[in-house]
C-alpha cells in the first residue's frame, strides 16, 4: 500500500531513524522465535528500562507485536509469571512519493495470468522469471569474481566449493529481501516472501513465478549442488533450498 507524505506507513518508519531503535528491531526481527526484554537488552548492550521503553515503542508504531510467554521447560503451579516477548509484525509498510500502486498493477497482471485457459500465460511468466534470476545470478557471480581479482584473492580459503555456493546463493538471496537461514538439515529457508501479498490470493500463480525466479538465481550463480524446490511452511517463502539429497 503507497501513502501520502505524513501517513501512517510514514509515521512507523520514522521511529526506526532513531539508532538505538532501529538496532532493536533488527534484533528482533533477525531471530526466528520470540526475544525476551532481557535478551533484547543484552544484544543491543544497552539496561534493560531502557530497552523496554524503545520496544513498547515499536510495538505502538506496529513495527513489533508483543506477547506473553513462559520461559521453555517451565509450566504449572510455581512457573512464575509469564514474561513479555517481542517478535516482528506481520504488518507491510511502504511509502511513496508522490504516491505509486505497483501492487495493483501486479495484482492485475496476476489476475490476467490466472484467467488464461491455456496455460500459457503461466509458462511465459515462469520462463521471464527464471531468465531474470539467471541474470540477476550471473551478476552477483561476476561481482564477486571482478573483487577476488581486485583484491589478489584467487583461492577462496579454506571453504569448500559446496560452502562458497552456499554463501553465494544467501547473500543473492538476501540483497532480494527472501532474509536466508541455514537449518541443521543443510536446506536454506526464507523467512521473508518479497511478494507476501500476492501470494495470499494467488498463491499458485505467485509460488510458481517464486521456484522459477530462484532456479534462475541458483543457475546464474553455478551452484548446480542445491535443488530448489516448494516446500511451504507458516512464516516462510514457499521455496527452500536444498543439497542434491534434499
């Protein structure tokens, strides 16, 4: 949603120019669970009244939502008080100036795409998609490769080959705003959609163009070891990444 010059999108991140605030949120907002006042304080190296307050704050902005927990391994009668916790919202925020709707023209487009009988709309769609992956791949790759040599640095270190893709695709993926995290299981999961509303009404269109749009990044970057592919779970982007196993 785009909005005017003082509305409230404009409001909410304007408490984010604050230092201190933003570095909180990005504390909560980096971390897959909850965050304690107590944790939120110790990351940010700042007490803990402190840290309250500017938290409260963004839950008011609608930037955080807070909840009421107790602490794992701890219930029943002597638990103790539940304890305030802080995750990120839900919530979009954008603001234009002057005013742009490219949500709705991407929503007509998905609209126009979903009305075709023949499919082909659908197939046209996933090929752009994976062409501009294969593009937006091949120039990060290029990018790194022009600052190895820059820089003398032939040998990538001590990482294998698997790892260095591995890198590669998170960091492409993270300038993309999918935000990347590697599980104990070796996939890579997003824990961001950059097209969370679409999706929410067209989600077999969007998650479509989604696993194409990735396979086109792995591609362009040479990391033939990971298998991309829709594996949909609350909170996440429909695609994750996997080895050749996976």
């Amino acid at each position: 949603m785009s909005l005017s010059p003082g509305g409230p999108d404009l409001a909410s991140l304007s408490s984010l120019d604050d230092p201190l605030r933003r570095r909180l949120y990005e504390v909560v907002a980096g971390r897959t669970g909850p965050v304690s006042r107590d944790e939120a304080a110790s990351a940010t190296g700042i007490g803990r009244a402190l840290a309250v307050y500017h938290l409260d704050k963004l839950v008011e902005s609608g930037l955080l939502t807070a909840s009421y927990q107790r602490p794992p391994g701890r219930s029943g009668p002597g638990a103790g008080r539940p304890a305030k916790v802080y995750a990120r919202s839900d919530r979009e925020f954008a603001v234009t100036v002057p005013p742009r709707e490219y949500e709705l023209a991407a929503r007509l487009l998905v609209q126009a795409v979903e009305a075709d009988p023949s499919d082909r709309s659908r197939s046209a769609l996933a090929e752009a998609a994976r062409r501009l992956g294969t593009e937006l791949g091949s120039a990060f790759r290029s990018a790194v490769d022009k600052g190895a040599v820059d820089k003398g640095a032939v040998d990538k270190g001590d990482a294998g080959e698997g790892d260095a893709a591995g890198r590669d695709v998170k960091d492409v993926l993270t300038q993309q705003g999918y935000e990347p995290s590697g599980g104990a299981d070796g996939v890579i999961r997003l824990r961001n959609c950059p097209f969370h509303q679409l999706t929410e009404q067209h989600r077999e269109v969007v998650c479509g163009m989604n696993l194409a749009l990735v396979e086109g990044l792995v591609e362009g970057l040479g990391a033939g070891g990971l298998r991309p592919g829709l594996d949909p779970r609350p909170g996440h982007c429909c695609v994750s990444i996997g080895g050749e196993r996976a």
